[in-house]
C-alpha cells in the first residue's frame, strides 16, 4: 500500500514539475515577441476597430502593409460613413491621402515610432517592452498583457490590454482604457499574415495614391451636401458652450462654436474643399501629422484640424494642452447640448 502511494506521490510531484518549467514569466514571453519582430521582413493584417469617444461608437475596418526597414501602407475605413484615409510611409517621407477630396498631404514625421498604434504588431511588442510594469495572464492559448500606452494624450488613455495567441504569437485583439479602466478603443485582429510578399512597388507614392483615389472616387458632390454640426463631448476645466454662431461662405455656412471655462477654444466647422481631379501632386503639411484613430489632421501652433465624412473641422486654443487638443477632437461628434 505504501508503495502505491508513493508512486502517486511521484507522479503528481513529476506533474508539478512540468508545469511550472513550461510557465512562462512576462520578460520570457516578451523576449520572444521582440524575437519575432527582429526576425519578420513584413507583415499583413487586417482589423476591425470601433472607437466609443464620442456619443455613438464608430467602427473602422482597417488594412496594414509592413515591410523592412520602415514602409507601411495603411488604410483607414468606414463603409457606413463613406470615410476613407491611408497613410503611406516610404523613403520619400509620410503621407495621408484623403481620396473623397482628392487631396494628399506630405509630412516629415517620425510616424509610427512617436507613440502607441494599437494597430501595429511591432508598436504592441514595443509598448510592452518600454513598460517595466507591465503584467501579463495566461488564459488558456493567449497571452494577456496590460501594459501603460505611449500616446500624446495618455492621460485620457493610459492602459491597454494586448492579447496575443499562445502558438503563432499573432495579435488577437486590443483594449485601450481610460483612467477607470473603461474601454474606448478595441481593435479585433481578423487576419495575420507574418510571411507576406511585397512587389517592389508596393509602397510606390504614385501607384498607391491613384489606386486609393480609383477605390474611393473623388466625391464631387460633398461640396453639395448639407452637414449637421457635431459638438465635442469632452468636458475639460468645466468649459461649456459660450456662443454658436452660423457664417455663410462660397460652399454654404461655416459654423463657429466658442467654449469658455478654465480652458477656452473655438471649433470652426465647414465644408471641405474637393480639389480638381487634374490635382495629383501632394500637399507639403504646414505642422505635426496628428492620428485621431479615426482621421488624420494636422497640428500646427495653436491648431489642430481634421477632416470627418467630407466636414473640415478646425479647433483652435492657446490654453488647451496638446494632449487636451486631442481629447477634445476624439470626442467630437456629439449632439447640442440641452
């Protein structure tokens, strides 16, 4: 009988054994990720992200392009809206093109490498390793880290929850969270292809700028459209509506929305201006390329604007932060306050 027990004892000590050399501590899953980004030439990925700062969510799909030492073409849409932005790094520099307007802005920018893209297998991987803090569960086949974020406004999001699968390492999915924790950005991957081939042109300004243009037609009638005024939803030193004032203009009415409060700012709302077909050559951009998540703008001085379903919108401030320019331009989109 002693015998018995002493072979179950064995057994079940044989069994601890192995599991806790097959545990895997948060430094070792990480030194793996880093492995795989060192070791990857390029990826393609596709992901659906919705975005809740504003009062309605939006979802986006998105389509992203890596490749050695620093291309990336991405594509930024939403069907529901008719909304559509790609981003394209090569050689020549950083582009946003916007194919509804037919117009392309250029910007020397140290995109994505600035701050945290949720979007982006290597800014996930780099973001857990600058975070000595970080932690990370093991939940079945995934690795779940929760790491602190690197964006401009990480003080409206300061946490993200990445998941990984245990196998292939592939992203699973994203959760960036505010100071409560609460979910504003999720980003579900759909497709992970870690040995993609690229033609040599692939990242080509020309070849990616009339492709986007011919997937997306110029859209010559959002001169012609009425737009209904959105308002920002963030409430930041107390400010509150101050004045609403309608101007008209050439291409209908320009909105001019001031807020007073600790901090003051003024939101111009318009219609954006379609450039003639024949425009083909980029814009140079006069500032900083800002990622909103769901546009691209341009920060300049003491503005930043952006362009939302064929409505350019312009906020301007000399007490907002740029961290609190951004949070309130992410939370544009709501209704007139009551």
């Amino acid at each position: 009988m002693k015998r018995k027990y002493w072979v179950l004892f064995a057994a079940l000590f044989a069994i601890f054994l192995l599991s806790a050399c097959g545990a895997k501590k948060p430094q070792d899953v990480a030194g793996k990720l880093n492995e795989k980004v060192e070791k990857m030439d390029g990826y393609k990925l596709n992901a659906k992200m919705t975005l809740k700062t504003g009062n309605e969510p939006r979802t986006y799909n998105i389509e992203v392009w890596h490749n050695r030492p620093g291309y990336y073409r991405v594509n930024l849409k939403n069907a529901g809206e008719g909304q559509s932005q790609m981003i394209l790094r090569n050689k020549e520099g950083v582009f946003v093109v916007t194919p509804a307007l037919n117009k392309s802005y250029k910007f020397q920018s140290d995109w994505p490498n600035n701050t945290s893209q949720a979007y982006l297998y290597e800014s996930l991987v780099k973001d857990i390793l600058k975070d000595k803090e970080a932690k990370m569960t093991v939940k079945k086949n995934r690795y779940v880290f929760e790491t602190k974020t690197r964006y401009q406004n990480h003080k409206m999001l300061p946490y993200q929850q990445i998941t990984f699968d245990k196998r292939t390492l592939a992203p699973v999915s994203v959760k960036v969270m505010d100071t409560d924790r609460n979910t504003l950005v999720s980003v579900l991957f759909t497709k992970v292809d870690f040995n993609a081939k690229f033609d040599s042109n692939a990242f080509d300004t020309k070849k990616n700028m009339t492709g986007a243009k011919l997937e997306v037609p110029v859209d010559g009638k959002v001169g012609n459209k009425e737009f209904s005024v959105k308002y920002p939803t963030a409430k930041i030193g107390g400010t509150t509506l101050l004045d609403e004032q309608e101007v008209a203009v050439a291409n209908g009415k320009r909105v001019i929305l001031t807020y007073t409060g600790d901090k003051t700012y003024t939101l111009i709302e318009e219609k954006a201006e379609v450039l003639p077909a024949a425009s083909t050559e980029p814009i140079p951009a006069n500032g900083e390329m800002a990622d909103l998540g769901f546009a691209f703008g341009i920060k300049t001085g003491d503005s930043l604007s952006w362009t939302v379903n064929g409505v350019e919108y312009t906020l301007a401030s000399k007490s907002l932060t740029a961290a609190e320019m951004m949070e309130v331009a992410q939370s544009v989109g709501g209704e007139p306050e009551k």
